[in-house]
C-alpha cells in the first residue's frame, strides 16, 4: 500500500521580516528629500501600520516606499490590507493591516479550484486556518501547488509541510 503524500496551505506573514521593512521604510523616509518638511512617517500602531504625511500623494509615496521594501523581503503584497488615506486635523493618515490565516470563505474557494480543475485523487481537507492537501502520487501534489500560484487568488499562500 503506498502511502500517501501531503502538504498544507496557509497564509502566514513573517513578522519580523516586515518589521524589518518598516524600519528600512522609516529611515528611507526620514532621508529622502521629497519627504523633507512634509511630516512624512511610517509607524506600528498595535497591530496595524500607520502612515503619515501632510498631504494625500505623500501619503501614498509612503505607502509606495513600504511596498516596495516589502516585495524586496519577499512578503506578497496581497498580505497587506490597505485602506483609503483619510485627513486628520492638517495631515492625512492611512492605516494598513497584515491579513493571516485562511478565512473559511477563501479555504472554500482553494478547494473548490483543487476539485475542479486539479487531478483526480487529490483530496483536500479544512483544519482552522489551513488546508491539508493530499494524494498518492508527489507530482499530483506538484501540479496543485503549481495550478494555486497560477490562480488569481487575492489572499497570500504559503504550501508547508509538504511530505
């Protein structure tokens, strides 16, 4: 009897890396011209990211400096949850959040991708957060990982524990 082969599906964020990539963020801020004398900042807030400038396109360059320090970490942007900038008193603020965990929606969504138009054989299963896929040939499992990065889903997947 062959055994049978596995992997799980999650959407987890390394905390530190973006911890790292707001701190670069912050300092690139704090060095660059265009954000001389504009109240230009980038700060944790408890959970969420909040961004600060005098205007609304400083507040957007800002959150163009965090992203692209991001994608240099490797941290999907689909992980980032932003909001519109909004004015307070003289300066505009917009707050991000960092999306985790697979909802039951978007596990739902995976599976029904993997029943449809993976191979045949391939049974998936949700525990909390995550997915477990399983199969009893490894290139089944191979051509799922290979048809979920394809898919145009908007939450960021991570495929771990994969034996």
């Amino acid at each position: 009897m062959a055994s049978e082969s596995s992997f799980d599906v999650v959407s987890k964020v390394d905390r530190q890396e973006v911890d790292n990539a707001l701190n670069q963020a912050a300092k690139e801020i704090a060095q660059r011209y265009d954000f001389k004398n504009v109240g230009a900042s980038i700060a944790w807030s408890g959970d969420a990211i909040v961004m600060t400038a005098n205007s609304e396109e400083r507040v957007k360059a800002v959150l163009d400096v965090f992203e692209t320090k991001l994608i240099k970490r490797g941290i999907s942007l689909k992980a980032l949850d932003t909001g519109e900038p909004k004015a307070s008193g003289k300066e505009y603020r917009l707050a991000a959040t960092l999306k985790e965990g697979l909802g039951s929606e978007d596990a739902k969504k995976i599976s029904k991708i993997i029943r449809d138009e993976g191979p045949k054989g391939v049974k998936s299963q949700i525990t909390g957060d995550e997915l477990r896929v399983s199969a009893k040939s490894r290139d089944d499992l191979q051509a799922v990982i290979a048809l979920l990065k394809g898919s145009d889903l908007d939450v960021a997947l991570q495929f771990v524990n994969y034996r």
